[in-house]
C-alpha cells in the first residue's frame, strides 16, 4: 500500500493538447466532450494530474467547462505574427518530463493529441520507464504516433462520444444484444474474426513460447496492445476484453479456466477442437502424396500445394507466426520429418508412409 492506495493502482498524469483535439474533433464533425476521455482513465486508474494546454482567450467556453471538472488551465499565448500552429508542443512535453522525474509515483502518462511532434516525448517517457496512452482524433492523427504508444485509444471510439457515421463504431450499450454489441445473432463478419482470431492465437502462442507459466487474460490484453496500440474489442463490437475471449471459447479457438483473480481467466487453446490436428494432418498428406510422385518434398511452394486441397489453408488461426513454423510444430507432433539440405538451401519435408499404412 502507498498512501492507503493498493501498490498495483496506476497513477495516471494526463497532459490534453487541447488545440489538436479541439480542432481535429471539430473537423471530424464530433462536439468535443471531456467526460469520455476523463472515464476511460477512471477505468485504468486513479488521475492525480490534468493540465490542458492551449490559447485559452481563443476557447474561453471550453476552459470553464474543463475547470469545472478540476483540469489544471496552462495557457500558451499565440505570438503576434506567428503562424497558426500548436504552441503548446514544448511546453507540454518539458512539464510532461519534468513531472515524470520529480514524481516517481505516477506511473501512467495519457497525453492527449495526434501531433507527430510529441513521438519524442512518448518514446523519452517509456525509456524513463513509464506506460503511455495516447488519445486522438482518428483523421487528425498522425501514424507515427500510435506505435510508439502502449495503447492508442481514438477519441471518437470512446464510449459516450456521438460520432455518427463513423464507420464500424459499435451501438450503445443500451441497445445491445446480450452477447455481442453490433451482432444480433452472436456472430462478427467472417473477414473480423479471421483477423481477430490470427491477432489473438498468434499472440497467445508467442507467450507461450516465452514462458512455461499460465497465460491470464489480463497478461494476453497488454501483449496485443503491445503489437498493436490502436487494438480496441469495441471495434469488434464487444463490450469488454472478456467479452471477446468467450465469443473465442465459443467457437474452439480458445479454452478458459478459472485464473488466480476473479475475472482474470488462464487463457489456453482449446484441445483438440480449433482443426489443428486436421492441418497438420493434411500437411502430412500433400507431403506423403509428393514423395509418391517425385520423393522430394521442399518446404518452398508446399503451402502453395496444400492451398491446391485446402483455397482457405492458413497456420494464422492456429497461432503460428508462419509456415516455417507450423512445419516445425508438426515434426514435433510426429507428422512429418524436417531436415536441413545444403545443396538445396531449403527444408525437406518427409513422411513415414508405410507407418501411415
């Protein structure tokens, strides 16, 4: 316990370039609301810091709204002359450090914008070992920052802000089904699932290679934020990451069991019911069928000969990171045999055929 709070609560500093989101959210036809923005982080942790940067004569409407829910006003004069460009950039980002050293408790920055300027200071503030969010307007964000976030959150797929036509935007929770938000009949678009289920298996399968231990849930969440920051389930149309795994569960991709938190499950695949064993299966079958005809089975093109029985093949859904791979896990699994030839500078894949008899 720090202060009478539990050690693992985040302590969040959140820095609002107001100027950016005003404008961007403006443009992007979206009234601009501070309570989405100041729930989100609720939701993380506790918010010991709000400052907002901006020429507040020029928003002196929105400032008083902001004061009222106790965000600390920095104002940044507009030069006379200058062009009309953000001022705030290096204000922010040296109060944004300067806070980061002096207060070593704050573990979390959120930093409001979708400038590219500020990529420097997110990458300076996770060397100092600090876990940064960043919050944009998706058309007023620049690519360059996401990436270097630990999570991006788009401020128009925030729960409570109205974006009308904002293209794959879940309907309000009030509206949903039991199950699933933007899906009456429980299901998601097939082109969705497929990518959610490769972003998820492939995930997963990573963290079980890197260690012997269980996967929870919460631990499977912050890996895939770490490869992709804008990663959101309400873009899938759920509700809540849990939400998610037992849409997975469901269809087999996926096997839950009770975790050591309540509401943190282990996360594992589901024995025997996602086709693995059917894959591995066929790929033994192609390789067996090419030793009849030629006796020579290279690992380059035999995925081409395995999508000639099966257009829809794939070792993604099976979370395997490529094919290489997927060979290797069914030479452990006893399917085929794999060795390396000099002369080829490729794999030979082979097949006991008369133990297949």
């Amino acid at each position: 316990m720090l202060g009478g709070m539990p050690a693992d609560e985040e302590r969040i500093a959140l820095f609002l370039d107001f100027e950016n989101l005003a404008i961007g959210s403006r443009d992007a036809g979206i009234p601009f609301d501070f309570k989405p923005i100041a729930d989100a982080m609720a939701d993380r942790g506790r918010v010991v810091v709000r400052r907002a940067y901006a020429d507040w004569i020029q928003w002196q409407d929105e400032g008083r709204a902001l004061a009222l829910r106790n965000v600390e006003l920095i104002e940044i004069p507009q030069r006379m002359g200058a062009v009309r460009k953000n001022a705030a950039d290096i204000k922010m980002a040296v109060d944004a450090v300067e806070l980061c050293l002096e207060r070593e408790y704050v573990t979390t920055f959120v930093i409001v914008t979708g400038d590219s300027d500020f990529t420097p200071l997110v990458q300076k503030l996770r060397e100092l070992n600090r876990r940064v969010i960043g919050i944009g307007v998706k058309a007023a964000t620049s690519p360059l920052l996401p990436p270097a976030c630990d999570e991006f959150l788009f401020y128009e797929s925030l729960e409570g802000i109205e974006a009308p036509g904002v293209p794959g935007k879940p309907a309000p929770a009030e509206e949903a089904s039991e199950d699933l938000l933007a899906h009456a009949d429980g299901t998601i678009p097939e082109a969705d699932e497929a990518r959610l289920t490769s972003l998820v298996t492939q995930t997963l399968a990573g963290l079980k290679r890197s260690s012997d231990g269980a996967v929870y849930a919460s631990v499977l969440k912050r890996a895939i934020l770490r490869k992709e920051p804008t990663f959101s389930e309400a873009d899938f149309g759920f509700r809540a990451f849990g939400e998610l795994l037992d849409y997975l569960a469901r269809r087999t991709v996926l096997e839950l069991s009770e975790g050591v938190a309540r509401g943190d499950p282990e996360v594992d695949f589901a024995p025997g019911e996602s086709g693995e064993a059917e894959a591995f299966s066929l790929l033994q079958s192609v390789v067996s069928d090419i030793q009849e005809r030629r006796d020579v089975a290279r690992l380059t093109g035999l995925k081409n000969e395995i999508r000639k029985r099966n257009p829809d093949f794939s070792e993604k859904p099976f979370g395997f990171g490529g094919f290489l791979q997927f060979c290797k896990a069914a030479q452990t699994r006893g399917y085929v045999d794999m060795e390396w030839d000099d002369e080829s500078a490729d794999y030979i894949l082979r097949v006991d055929r008369a133990a297949l008899a």
